[in-house]
C-alpha cells in the first residue's frame, strides 16, 4: 500500500518538496540562519570567557594576591602638601601572614617601580617588578630564554634583570635580548633571561599604559631606587613611600583558599586602620567568571533561539499552504487506502527534512563565521562538539514541533471534501 514503509514515506516527502525547490529553499534560510546564529554566538561567547578565565587562572587558583591601596584621604590630600604619603603593605606583613597562617606555603614580596628602561634609542615604560627568585614558581609564569633571578642575585644586589616577551620585543628587535644590557632610570642593568608574553586583566590601577614586565632583584631595587617613589605631574610633586606594593601567598590546597583569605583580612585589619590594602582571591574571580559565562550562554542561546523560532513558524506557514494546494492528492491517498498515520507521516517527513537541510547547513555556516571573526579580528572563538549537535538536535525538533499541526490538519481532512476540491 502506499506509503506504508518509512522509507517510501521518506522518498515521497522528498519528492514533494523538490517539486517547488524555490519555496523549500527560502523555507530552509529561516532555520538555516537560527542555527548558524547559535553556533556563532555561543562560539564567540565561549572564547571570550574562555580569554578571562584563563587570564584569571594564570594567577594561580591557589594564590591571594594582596595589593596597597592608595587611602581616598590621602588622594584628597597629595596635590596640597609636597609631604611623603606612607602608606601601604611592609616587610612586617609579610612575616606575620608566613608565620600566622600555617596554610600558607609562601609568600613572594613584589615591589612595583616607575621607571623608563632604555636600549640605545628604543624606550618603554614597563612595569618594573622587584620580586624574589620564588615569584615564577607562585605565578607559575614560563621561561622563554634563559634563566629567571636567583637566590645569588637577591643576596648580592646584583644589576641583573629578566624581560617579559612584550619589552623583549620591543627593546630588541633584531637583536638576542640575552646578555643585552638595558638602562633603567641611571643604571645599567644584564639581561639573563625572557618569559613567555603574558596579558593579565587583574592590573594595578593606572597601569593601563605601561608596556610589558622587567623584573629585577628586591635588594638591588631598594639599592639604586630607595623606598620613596616621587610622581610628577604638571602643576604638582607626588611622594610615597611603599614598602611593598604586592604579595604574592601560596596556599596548599584549593579547599584553604576561602578561609585563608579571609584570616588574612583579619590579620592585615588590625595593623592597617586606614584600609591601605586590598585582598584579591583568583579562584573567588574564576568562580564568577565562570557563573558569567554560564548566564551569557543562557542570554545568547535565547537570542539565537528566537531567530529557530521564527524559522519554525516559517515552516508552519508554508506546510499550512502546502496542505491546502495538496487537498486533492491527500484525497486521492486516502481513497486508495493511506491511514492518518501515513498522512501525518508525509507531512513531518516534509518538515524535519527542510529544517533538518538547514539546520546542517546552519551548522557549517555557524562553524565558519566564527573562524572568520578570529581570523579577521583579535577576539577568540571556541567551536565546542556540543553546540553543532546541540543547534542541529533544535532544529530537528522545531521542524517536528511546527509540523505536526499542519500534518494533523490534513490528515484528518475529510476524504470525499478532499476529492472534491479544485
């Protein structure tokens, strides 16, 4: 009997639709742009989250990060008295969070200058990082060439420096940064190693301009450039003294990062009435991050579902039309013995067949699109396995889901009306 086996049902639905190709093709555009548009967008939104968590885990998903603070009295207060502001983290600090707070493993001191650092006729502004040999183990930063400041280094203040790839470049060229030596205020500091480029999201504030790392050994900092740091601006002399800008605390475990932050605000709040501190916790970052990109995901996919939804009634609307046109032929099916059940099944063949047509070809344009935007852009994109079959199972569904009024519509068409129709 006709129509009985799914696959004639299938060979059947096809044949109709290739009787008006132009009419399934434009029926087609509607799903095919949906699905195009969920795979894009959740690439695109997956790559942008995936940049700031990993900016954020490079921090250290063990590490505290504790950072001076410029007091807002202080800020008030500078422009007015040419007066040495002292404010911040000290060495004190750094002895009782090691010696208070059994969970962590170590600290790191980090002193943050201001200084031009020449090559010859080459200059930048980077920020000069006066750190301890331990810092690229807490940071988990890599060499690129090579060695990072040692234990011998810090011990005799010795004029040594590392460059991170961002002032390598850009101080050497054309030449091998490595036993290169650079200028830094009036002092001539040996290049002995570079690391890998890295861009952090978490910077001090005003920062936004420097250009690039150059670290240098904590002692002989404090040898050539003191304590007090002096800012001048146009109008007005800005002096400071910071014995330490930064600390770096390792904690053992990811389950004591929480609690050992927290015992460190407590710690630094009775020694610190002003506030002159702040405590940054990575792994409190990471975790918003990451409930961010899940709502963002959740945003886009609504927004990209609109346009399947639309796609969908499309399909609707064309099907209902179709059923019209078909009134004769779905009579003459009946007469011959067709059931409802080989009617409907037609119909939803029809419909999964034009929306499952575009929702592959929604898939490749999806994947595409955003391999231009990487390509033609600095913004990254992930194409994760789950949203093609995830856009591609949606609009299989939109296309059973808006076809099966129109499939039931004519199924129950009346077979002697339906003969009758002109």
């Amino acid at each position: 009997m006709l129509g009985i086996s799914l696959l004639g049902t299938f060979k059947l639905g096809v044949r109709s639709l290739l009787q008006h190709k132009l009419r399934a093709a434009l029926t087609m555009l509607g799903v095919l742009f949906g699905v195009s548009s969920v795979v894009a967008m959740l690439a695109i939104g997956e790559g942008a989250s995936f940049e700031a968590q990993e900016q954020i885990r490079q921090l250290g998903s063990t590490n505290i990060i504790l950072r001076s603070v410029k007091p807002s009295d202080d800020r008030r207060s500078s422009n007015q008295s040419q007066r040495v502001t002292n404010y911040g983290l000290t060495d004190d600090d750094l002895d009782r969070i090691l010696e208070t707070l059994p969970s962590v493993k170590r600290v790191v001191p980090i002193r943050d200058l201001r200084q031009e650092v020449r090559v010859q006729h080459r200059m930048i502004n980077p920020r000069i990082l006066a750190t301890l040999p331990s810092y690229l183990e807490v940071t988990g930063r890599i060499l690129s060439s090579g060695r990072f400041l040692c234990e011998q280094d810090h011990m005799e203040a010795t004029n040594v420096c590392v460059l991170s790839g961002e002032a390598a470049q850009v101080l050497f060229p054309f030449d091998d940064p490595l036993a290169g030596i650079v200028k830094i205020g009036s002092e001539y500091f040996r290049v002995v190693g570079t690391l890998v480029p890295r861009t952090t999201t978490i910077a001090p504030t005003g920062t936004s301009d420097l250009v690039g790392e150059v670290f240098l050994p904590l002692r002989t900092a404090r040898r050539w450039f003191g304590q007090i740091t002096t800012k001048i601006r146009p109008g007005s002399r800005e002096s400071e003294l910071v014995e330490l800008h930064e600390i770096l605390a390792q904690v053992g475990t990811l389950d004591s990062v929480e609690p050992t932050a927290e015992a460190t605000r407590e710690v630094l709040k009775r020694f610190h009435p002003k506030s002159d501190y702040e405590v940054i916790v990575p792994l409190e970052l990471l975790i918003r991050a990451r409930e961010t990109q899940r709502i963002f995901n959740i945003v886009l996919g609504a927004i990209a579902g609109i346009s399947l939804l639309v796609g969908g009634i499309g399909i609707m609307n064309v099907m209902l039309a179709t059923v019209t046109e078909r009134t004769k032929e779905i009579g003459v099916r009946r007469a011959l013995g067709a059931k409802k059940r080989h009617i409907i099944g037609q119909f939803l063949v029809e419909t999964v067949v034009l929306s499952a047509s575009g929702g592959i070809l929604g898939v490749l344009l999806g994947i595409l699109i955003p391999t231009l935007v990487e390509e033609w852009t600095d913004l990254k994109t992930i194409v994760a396995p789950t949203f093609p079959m995830l856009a591609l199972g949606i609009s299989v569904l939109v296309g059973v889901v808006f076809g099966l009024y129109p499939a039931w519509k004519a199924a129950e068409l009346n077979p002697v009306e339906a003969l009758r129709h002109e």
